[in-house]
C-alpha cells in the first residue's frame, strides 16, 4: 500500500475509540521495526520524523523513498502516514516537497495571530499535494532541571481557531511533556482537554510525551477525542537498554557479533516489544482494515 495520509485513520480512531501510535524513527532499524510490528498487529501506523532526524538520515528525501521502499520491499498492506514532527515552517515545506504525507506545523512558540497565518499557509500547501496537517497550541514542555511540574496548558479559544483554519488534528499542551516525566508530576488537565474537546467539537487531537503516562490516563485522554499519541523516548531507551545488555554480556566479542546487524538487532527487536506495548494500551491493534 503506498503512504496514505492521516485523513481516514483518525476519522476511524475517532468513531473507533482508539488512538493511533507515531512512532518517531530515526533511521533503517527503527523503520524496519515499527513497520514491521504495524503488518503484524494489523494496525495503522504513523512514522514520526523530526527535522534532527531528517538531518541525520541526511534529508527528507532520503527518508521519503526508504519509507516507501521498505514499505514495498516487507509488502506492508497497514495504512502507513510518514509525518513530520514538529516542523518548522521552512521544514514542513521540504517535507511536503519531498513526499511525506501529513506534516506537523509547530508554531506554538509564535503568537497566536502569526500561528495562525503560518498554519493557514502550511494548509493551503498541503491540500494541494493531498496531505495532512497538525498545528499545535500551547507548547509541550521538555526536560528542564528535573523541575518541571508540567508543560504548558493551551487556551481553548486559541485551539477553536487553528482548529477552524482547515487542519486535520490539533497538538494542545494539557501538562504533558516530551522525555521521562518527573517524580513529582501532576498528570495531565483534563479539565482543560474536556473544555478543548468541547470548543474544537469533532477535530482529532494529539497527545505528544507519550513515553511514562499511565494507562489509565492514556484511556481517558483517548475517551476525550485523543486520535493521535506520540511516542519516541520510550523507544530509544528500550533501544538503549538491549544493545547495553548485548554489550555488557561481551556478546560482541564472540565470533562476529561486532557485525553491525547482530550488534543492533536485539535494540530493534527491544523496539518491536515497546511499539507492541503501546499499540495495545492505545486499542489501534487490528483496526488497519
Ligand atoms: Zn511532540
């Protein structure tokens, strides 16, 4: 199946009462164990790409054609989406050129009236090229000194008018954040998704910071119109952990297992297990039909 964009998979998740995992890769292991996991639960997936790991992969085009070359090569028939992942404005133009099928625009660090024109123009280019778009409010807290309490929470009157700009989904702040969450972390607002969901009415919504929340949070969030759930660091710790064991065990200095393909496949069978994981808590197992 070639890419397809996010339109029909979160219509679906939405009616379904599921979410979609994005999977962020950052290059052929991480391509080959998610996609390969997606086939195999039937599931529809979402490939997440930053702008860091498009430079890494060396451009948009060099990850536009392995996708969609893997993609034939495995005979993937689950919906794939290649997405951006908090694009940039310059980014998601590049992206759209080179073939991805949905794009992140990210301009919640704008003010909102320049947010708001950028993403009507990040819009306008991707219905032409038949892709998908997801805008983001109120920006998604990091990894700050082990202090942060939680990440920024959107306004739901800013959130109704990115949504009404023709976007697909809409990424709003409701205390989540990317990388592990801290200790002492509040958990996320669903006062605020609540009134959000009530505001934007029918837009699919994305959570970002997938890695650490708990089940019953994810469920609910999923309960409140979540479509869309981003995971990355979960995998690149999983990732971690296994080539550390195969390391440690001195696993690569017997025969040949200093051959790049032994030495990392265990980290991307390690990744196979998170995706999996995921895919179950999020309910998106066999939904790809
Ligand atoms: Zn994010």
């Amino acid at each position: 199946m070639p890419l397809v964009n996010v339109k029909e998979m979160m219509e679906k998740a939405r009616e379904g009462h599921y979410a979609v995992g994005a999977f962020n890769i950052n290059n052929l292991e991480w391509t080959k164990a998610i996609l390969s996991t997606a086939e195999e639960l039937k599931a529809p997936v979402i490939l997440g790409v930053s702008e860091g790991a498009n430079k890494y992969m060396t451009g948009y085009k060099v990850v536009a054609d392995m996708v969609k070359a893997m993609i034939e090569t495995l005979n993937i028939t689950v919906p794939v989406a290649l997405h951006l992942d908090h694009g940039t404005f310059e980014g998601a133009q590049k992206a759209l050129a080179a073939g991805y099928s949905s794009v992140m625009f990210d301009g919640s660090h704008y003010g909102i009236e320049e947010n708001v024109e950028k993403t009507k123009e990040i819009v306008a280019l991707a219905k032409k090229l038949g892709a998908t778009v997801e805008a983001e409010v109120g920006s998604i807290g990091g990894e700050e000194d082990g202090v942060t309490g939680r990440g920024e929470v959107a306004d739901p009157l800013q959130c109704k008018m990115i949504a009404d700009l023709g976007i697909d989904m809409l990424a709003a702040g409701i205390g989540n954040i990317h990388g592990q969450y801290p200790a002492n972390w509040q958990g996320l607002d669903f006062e605020t998704l609540a009134k959000i969901k009530e505001t934007c009415g029918h837009m699919p919504l994305v959570l970002h910071g997938g890695t650490g929340i708990p089940e019953d949070m994810i469920k609910k969030a999923i309960s409140l119109g979540v479509c869309k759930i981003n995971v990355n660091t979960e995998c690149q710790l999983s990732f971690a952990a296994a080539t550390r064991a195969y390391i440690e065990a001195g696993k690569d200095k017997e025969k040949k297992g200093f051959d790049p393909r032994k030495l990392l496949a265990p980290g991307t069978e390690a990744i196979k297990q998170t995706v999996k994981e995921k895919m179950e808590m999020f309910g998106c197992i066999g939904k790809a039909n």
